[in-house]
C-alpha cells in the first residue's frame, strides 16, 4: 500500500467525467487499497479516483467519526445515486483537493445507492446523516463536480484564487 498525491484545484483532471471500471483486477485493486491509505493519511472522509489522478469511477469513504470506534471503510465501484430524498440538509463541506476551505452545501438528506464491490458483487443501501453527504460529494468528482460549484461565482472565483496562490507557493517549495 501507498499513499498517493492529492490532486489540488484547480486542475484539468479534476473536472472531467471519469470512465467506468470495466473489471476488478489486481491494479484496481491496489488503487482501493492505495486511495484508503491516502484518505486516512489526509486524514478524510472520503476520496474519489480522479483526485489521485486516475480517471476511473472508483471512491472510498468512512465517515465514522468516533475513533474509538471500529474504522468501516468503504469501496464503491461504478457507483450510482438511484433514489434520492425530497428532505435536504446543509453541511459545511471541505475537499482535500481544496484544503482548508469550507462552505455550507445543499444536499438531499438521504440517497440510495448501488454499486459493485471489490468482490464484484452489486451491492444497494440507502446513506443518511454524513455518509450520505460525503457519498454524494464523492460521486460528484466522479462526474468532475467540485462543491465549490455549487456557490456563488463571487465566492467560487475567490476560493480558486486562492488555491493557484496555494499552488505557486508548493511549487516554489
Ligand atoms: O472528497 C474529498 O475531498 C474528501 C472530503 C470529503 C467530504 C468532507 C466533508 C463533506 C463531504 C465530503 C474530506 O474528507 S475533507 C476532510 C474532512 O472532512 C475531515 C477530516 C478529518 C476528520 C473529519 C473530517
Ligand atoms: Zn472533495
């Protein structure tokens, strides 16, 4: 296992649709394995494929938040919201693609969602609460949807402004 570079906003690769998984193989696999590592290295609780660079429709969550508590890592493959609720929540939202900015984002309180599972088994369950937040902040970078895209443009520029300053300071070092 190994933990891989995170993906900073803004970048091209970050807004793009990312392809299905047609097959679970050892690479994919890995890149599980790979992108759990980085997520609880961040720490987060999420992580979605195209934010290491790898432009597959593969994320990885746990949101349980007590550390005493036993940790429940999630991989879903191809992952699809298939029913969502009429009753919204605000969360305030961060992104490890976008560190140390948050904002309050509108979702759909509940989801249901299917997807594959490493055993290449179709799996379904409803999300509530954080999980279900974070699955659908997930599933939108698979679908190359930052939740800054969600705020006004004036708050939207300010915050990638930020970021490219961000940017050009790493790259100084
Ligand atoms: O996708 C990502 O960038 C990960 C992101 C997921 C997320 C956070 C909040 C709402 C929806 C989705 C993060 O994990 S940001 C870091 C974070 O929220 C956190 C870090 C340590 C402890 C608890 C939370
Ligand atoms: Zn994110």
């Amino acid at each position: 296992m190994s933990i891989r570079n995170i993906l900073i906003h803004p970048d091209p690769r970050l807004k793009k649709v990312t392809a299905p998984v047609a097959s679970i193989d050892d690479d994919l696999r890995r890149l599980a394995d790979d992108m759990l590592e980085t997520m609880y290295d961040a720490p987060g609780i999420g992580l979605a494929a195209p934010q290491v660079g790898v432009m597959r429709r593969v994320i990885v969550m746990d949101c349980e938040k007590d550390a005493e508590a036993t940790a429940q890592p999630m991989v879903l493959i191809n992952p699809e919201v298939i029913w969502t609720s009429e009753e919204t929540s605000v969360y305030e939202e961060g992104c490890l693609s976008i560190p140390e900015q948050y904002a309050e984002v509108q979702r759909p309180a509940g989801v249901e969602v299917s997807w594959t599972d490493l055993s290449g088994k179709l799996q379904r369950e409803r999300f509530d609460g954080l999980w279900a937040t974070c699955v659908q902040h997930e599933i939108d970078h698979l679908d190359g949807k930052l939740f800054i895209d969600y705020l006004g443009p004036l708050k939207r520029q300010m915050i990638t402004r930020k970021m490219q300053k961000l940017k050009r300071e790493m790259a100084r070092g």
